[in-house]
C-alpha cells in the first residue's frame, strides 16, 4: 500500500522519488507503528495571531475542528503589528523571564485598575499586557514579495518587491479576515488583548488548561479592567514563531547606572533604550546619535536616521570581512556613508548626580578613545529568544544552545511527551503553509505520526534534526521535501487533498533577488534543484561551494537574522 501511494505521488508529477520517503522507516513493530491519541480532538487552541498561527487556525478551521485564537495584541499581525506605543522599559541588566506570572486565587477574577494606582498608569500597565512589536513606520522586509505572502491572498498589483510594514499588515489582516478569524466575525473565533499566562495537562479529563487573562480599557474613567478565567481544550498549537520578547541588553560597564537617567525629549522618556522602542526618524533630527549593534535593526535605523540626524555614530565589533556571513555583508553594505564606525563600548563612565539626559556623559570604547557629547543611544542587540509556553511544560533542563528554543518538538512541530500540543516551528511565509496542514491532518486521523518510540529516535538523529535553516539553503529545501511527500503518501491513503513543492518561478525570483540585494552569489537555483535526485539518505552531506557557504555560519546568525520571522 505505500510503495503503490508514492508510485502514484510520481506519476503526478514528479513530486518527490520513492528514496525520498524516510518518514516511519525502520519501525520494528508493524502492528502498533503511530501515536493514538486518548480522545478525539475536537475544541483546539491557537496562541498567536500572527502569520504563523493565523495559517494553524484556517486549516483547523477548514477541517472542522473547534478552534479559539488568543493573542495579546489589540489585533491581528504578529511582530509585524505596528503602532506607536511603544514597550515598556526594558530590564537593566538582562532579567529571566517570568515563567510564574501572578494570577488570583480563585478563576474568573475580575480587578479593576486606576490611573496611578500602585504607582502604574493605566496606559503602562495595558503596554505591559500586549508588549507593542519592534517595529518602525519605515521598515521594510529583508524578503522579496513572492516569498512574504500568505496562500490564497495576493498583494495588490504594482506592490513594491520589498513590502512595508503597512503592506505585509494589510495583507495579514486580508487573510483573516478571508479565513473567518476577524475579530468582528459573527460567531467570532479569537480573543484578542488574551495572554495566556500558564497552560498544563489535567489528569482528571486529559485536557489542556489554559489560565487566560484579557484587560480592557475603560476609556469613560480612564481605568483598566482585566479578566482571569480558564479554558479546557484537547489540542494547543502556540503559533508565536519565533517567540523573541526579550530584548538583550549587553553587560557594559556603567550601562545600568546610565539607563536610569530620563530625558522627556528623548523617543522613549530615557536616554539609552533597546531598538524596539524606535519608531520614525524625525524624532532624531539635528540629534547625534549612537547605535550599538549592526546587524539587521541596526543598520536599517540607521538608514533611516541618516538623513535627520546631526552626527551618527555606530558601534560594533571588529570583524574579518572573509569570515562574515553574506547576510552579515549586506548589513555593513547597507550602513549610511555619513555614519562614523567606533569599536565595542569598554564602558559608560560616571555621570554627574542629577544629571538630566547623557549629553554630558562620557562613553570609553576598548582601543581607548570616547566620546562625548551623544543625545541618545539605541542598543540594536537583539533578543534573547525563550519559548515561554514549552518551557513551562518541558522538564528538559539540559543546556542547549538559545538557537534551539524548541526543546523535544519532532520536525512536525508536535511535542514528543504529548502531541495534542504543538508549537510552529518553521519559516511562516514558505514552508509553515505545510506545516499547518499537516496539523490538522494529523488531529483528523488523515495523517499518521510515528508513535513515541520513533518520534524520540527521530528527533536524537542528526538526519532528522537537519531542517532548521534560511530559507533557499539546502536543509529547507529538504524540510519542503519531507513535508509534501509525507502529506501526499498520506492523503493518498487516508483521503484529504494533494500539495506542490514550493513554485519554481518564486524560487527563481528568490535567487535573482538575493544577488541584487546581497551584492554577491550567494543562493543558486542548485540550491532547490538539487533535491530532485537526492535521496534523503544523503542528506546533510554538503556538495558544493553554495552549500558550504550557507551552512558553516547559518546557526550561530540565525539568531540574529530572525528578529521579526521574515523568512
């Protein structure tokens, strides 16, 4: 039966080769080889309304399973939700996430909050809620158009090859709206302004619970009303991508004492801040700024500032240009010429007591100059990724790279201890439309996971660990292979409809794009064709210059390259 279900998957087109099938190879007991869930799964929930997790709930949706969406912003858009609120102050120094928020005694509560009671405004406290998204009037995405779409919702005709923020929300906001998951639909399916604050299994009826907390503004009064109550579902999906709400702050000397200073003419009331507070460039105008950090939100706020501001400074680490990714070339070719380039900070020097913004505070870098005489600093220093959500169910306490955020998750996304959870755990413009169907599928009964036994061996195999990766590098390219020959060999057997590689005129597109965009080769067509007759057998075995060029450095620059999930 499955060597006459891939044979057929061949005939429509060439769509994946009989070698390629990998998936369940090697289980040994035939009569009991997949996972059997306790209960049907019916009542599933959605964390996240961003790209990632709006894709998860259409397909559930389209397969008839009773889906909930929460997600803690006012509204659809994920980290692509812009607004001018910005976050509240970040930690200084770097602080653990909250794994324990506080929550009531006794569920549903209901607390009602005064403008400066306990100190916190309404408006910090509804912030603190939602934590508004990293993102600036002018950004742009790093990705041509053909690959940052959602399926079945085209951009308008003449669209711009590199979107604006505006543009990729609008087309967020399309695809719910299309997909019934619009917050004014009748019955409607998301909560929004809903953080899930804890989620664990119940021994008594086998079901998720998830403790929730929803605020809302009551403008009349200038008060704040949050809710505490819980929900029963059989199946979670935390749709949040990458899941990045930590911005990292360096270890500097001096950096916290100068993070307490306040400046009301400053863009967020504080004369140093982490990039996602920034917002447009005319706040900086005849301002001398410096930014730390010049990767990716370094380098295009600083393009962006450019024009406005009286001096720019940019600080970085010393590098050897050979060494540096492409992706990390693009970033130094894309730093305004105006901009003076200093070495990595030593330290803030003291400041004087009472002191009102830094204007007079002295900054020492590591070959011994300073400088003086700086209005403002934006720390462009990434985030510290943590999945909050599987962190509060895995027991896992290994120490694993921060890029490995996704601890005991199979390639399918699902969590090895328990698959009635499931967590997103790949690119949400290309490959996630797979994944999601595969989702659905799976809770349906139309699709098969191996069962624990198979799913640990899988996930301890290097083979089976290889998918993480930019996108147009060859472990995507597999990971896209994998995902359409295992729902075919599924559909063909348990029903439900047949799926396509990736387009090839997009991947072409994609190719063309990165030379003009990184100024160098640096992903060929090779690089999605030569799957065609490649079996999974050999895959992680590096041919080629273009391959090598990607997979040396793409672990350690995934991080940083993945701040807003562009890819």
């Amino acid at each position: 039966m499955k060597l006459r279900a891939l044979l057929s998957i061949t005939a429509l087109g060439g769509i994946a080769t009989a070698e390629q099938i990998v998936l369940n190879a090697g289980l040994k007991d035939l009569d009991s080889p997949y996972t059997t869930f306790p209960h049907p799964i019916k009542r599933v929930a959605v964390i996240g309304a961003g790209p990632s997790g709006l894709q998860v709930a259409a397909e559930l949706k389209d397969h008839n399973f009773n889906v909930t969406i929460f997600d803690r912003a006012p509204g659809p858009g994920g980290n692509w939700r812009f607004t001018d609120d910005i976050p509240v102050r970040e930690s200084y120094p770097d602080a653990p996430l909250n794994l324990a928020p506080e929550t009531p005694g006794s569920f549903p509560h209901v607390e009602i909050y005064t403008d400066g009671q306990d100190g916190r405004t309404v408006d910090e406290r509804y912030r603190e809620h939602w934590v508004p998204r990293p993102v600036w009037k002018n950004l742009h995405t790093n990705s041509p158009i053909s690959i940052t779409d959602l399926p079945g919702v085209p951009y308008p005709a003449g669209s711009p090859w590199s979107p604006s923020q505006d543009t990729v929300t609008k087309h967020v906001r399309g695809y719910a709206a299309i997909h019934g998951l619009a917050s004014d639909d009748d019955p409607s399916v998301v909560s929004y302004l809903t953080r899930v604050e804890h989620l664990e299994k119940s021994t008594s009826n086998n079901k998720w619970t998830l403790t929730l907390k929803r605020v809302r503004k009551l403008e009349e009064t200038n008060r704040l009303e949050v809710t505490w109550w819980k929900e029963d579902f059989d199946a979670v999906v935390v749709g949040l991508g990458l899941d990045a709400e930590l911005p990292h702050v360096p270890e500097i000397k001096g950096i916290v004492e100068w993070s307490k200073v306040k400046d009301e003419k400053s863009a967020t009331g504080y004369g140093i801040y982490h990039s996602r507070g920034y917002r447009r460039p005319e706040h900086y105008a005849n301002k001398t700024v410096l930014i730390v950090g010049a990767s990716v939100s370094g380098s295009e706020i600083a393009r962006d500032i450019a024009p406005h501001v009286k001096k720019l400074y940019i600080s970085r680490k010393d590098y050897i240009w050979e060494k540096l990714h492409p992706f990390q070339r693009r970033s130094f070719k894309r730093l305004p010429e105006s901009a003076f380039f200093l070495p990595e900070i030593a330290s803030f020097e003291p400041l004087e007591e009472g002191v009102k913004g830094i204007q007079s505070g002295k900054i020492t870098f590591i070959n011994g100059s300073s400088l003086e005489g700086v209005d403002e600093v934006i720390l462009a220093t990434g985030y510290a990724r943590v999945n909050r959500i599987l962190a509060q169910v895995s027991q896992d306490t290994r120490e694993e790279q921060r890029l490995r955020p996704k601890r005991n998750t199979h390639w399918t996304g699902h969590y090895i201890p328990d698959p009635t959870l499931a967590f997103t755990n790949t690119r949400p413009w290309t490959t996630l439309r797979y994944q999601a169907l595969g989702i659905a599928k799976i809770w349906e009964g139309t699709a098969r996971l191996p069962n624990e036994a198979e799913l640990w061996r899988q996930y301890n195999e290097t083979r089976w660990n290889y998918f993480w990766s930019f996108w147009g590098t060859e472990r995507s390219e597999a990971l896209i292979r994998q995902w359409v020959t295992y729902l075919n060999n599924e559909s063909l057997e348990l029903g439900g409809r047949l799926v396509d590689t990736f387009p090839y005129e997009r991947r072409e597109e994609f190719a063309y794009y990165m030379t003009l965009d990184v100024q160098e080769p640096y992903i060929w067509l090779e690089n999605f064709t030569r799957f065609e007759d490649v079996p999974a057998s050999e895959w992680g075995k590096k041919e080629g210059k273009s391959v090598k060029l990607v997979d040396e450095k793409e672990d350690e620059l995934d991080y940083a390259f993945t701040e807003y999930g562009l890819w």
